[in-house]
C-alpha cells in the first residue's frame, strides 16, 4: 500500500489519500454506524442509490455489511468518483461504478432505475437547498413502492437543538449563504410534498441523526 499523504481540503476537511483512495476523518468514525441502521432495514437483494458518495467509505461499510445488497455510488467531484471507482474495483460488482451526480441538475434521475433505497449522508447542509429539492424529487420518481430515503447527519430540532450544530450552521452559512444545517420540521415537510413519510428519527453519534423517510402507498 502506497504512503498516505494530505490530500487538499474537501466538503470541510482534509482527507489523505492512499492507493487511489480518499479517507475522510469523519466517514471513519460513522460508516459502522451508518451500515447498522442500513443492513437492518434494507431488503434481501436490495438496489441502492447513494446521492454525495465522497470517498465511498460509506458504501464500502454497507456493501461489507451487507452483501447481498447493490450499491451505486454517485458525486459531482471527479476526484470522489475517482475514490469510489478504486473501492468499487476492489468489490466486485456488488459496489457499482460511480455515476457524475449534481442533484439540483433538473431531470438527473433520467438515466438511472428504479431502486429500493436513496442514501445521502452529511449532504444537505454543505450543499444549495436546491440539491435537497433534487433528492426529493429524484426519490419520489426512483424509489420503489414501499422503499425508502435515509438521510444521515446534523438538522436542527428547535429547542432541542445541540449548541454545536447551532455553531456548526452558523459556521457554514460564514462559508456560504447557501449552506446550513437544515430544520427537521423543513426537510420532513420537502419530504412529505415527495410521497414520503418519516418513518423512524434515529439519534446518532455525535448529535447526528439517520432519518428514514418511508415511501407512502399509492
């Protein structure tokens, strides 16, 4: 295995690179995590859509986790892909080839099937509004009847609200006007437009949360 060295700055940390691969400080400390609640809720066989992949350490967790299950990956940045197409190279064909993903793109779910399952972890708060606008309408047209969506990382839950995540949304509203950690009372509703209902609010480390928005019936 090659030595690791820095990498540049990206999605707010730096990852050190090894092999062809990123590795991100904090998919380290919550990919176990992350595939728990996933193995325990996916069906046999199922298809997964990852939306903001990053270094596909999360993918690689839940394949691990799970092998029965197949998982694509996808991201905007070439460089991600480029990790997760290492990661996928040493899966096999259970962990896909990575797809180039901007979800505010209008249409971007044209080109993919239908899957049992849309993840997107610590996504919607480093990105526009717009991208969890897109998630929520590529979800409500890719997810199978009685699937579901998984979105995993901070929100704001008004009074309860940890001071770290208050300081970490003003931190990134700093950085960029569009960025921000998202109310959950917002994203439920976004969700609840896109024939979604939240199913389960599950507390994870860190003061994250894994949110599972459950595909309402016809």
């Amino acid at each position: 295995m090659a030595d690791p060295s820095s990498n540049t700055p990206t999605a707010l940390e730096t990852r050190r690179t090894s092999a062809g691969k990123l590795y991100s400080p904090s998919a380290g400390r919550n990919s176990k995590d992350i595939a728990e609640v996933l193995a325990a809720r996916l069906k046999q066989g199922a298809a997964v859509l990852e939306i903001g992949s990053g270094t596909g350490e999360h993918a690689e967790a839940a394949c691990f986790a799970r092998p029965d299950i197949r998982w694509t990956p996808t991201d905007p940045d070439a460089d991600a892909r480029a990790s997760q197409s290492a990661r996928a190279a040493e899966m096999g064909s259970q962990l896909e080839s990575p797809r180039e993903v901007d979800a505010s793109d209008h249409d971007w779910w044209n080109d993919f099937k239908p899957v049992d399952a849309l993840v997107s972890c610590n996504v919607i708060h480093i990105a526009p509004w717009t991208v969890a606008e897109g998630i929520a309408l590529g979800a409500e047209n890719l997810v199978k009847p009685s699937g579901f969506v998984m979105l995993y990382g901070p929100f704001l839950t008004g009074d309860a609200t940890a001071p770290s995540n208050l300081a970490f949304s003003e931190n990134l509203n700093a950085r960029n006007p569009e960025w921000g950690v998202r109310p959950l009372d917002a994203v439920t509703a976004l969700f609840v437009q896109h024939s979604f209902a939240l199913q389960e609010c599950i507390e994870m480390p860190a003061n994250n949360l894994s949110l599972i928005f459950r595909k309402c019936e016809p």
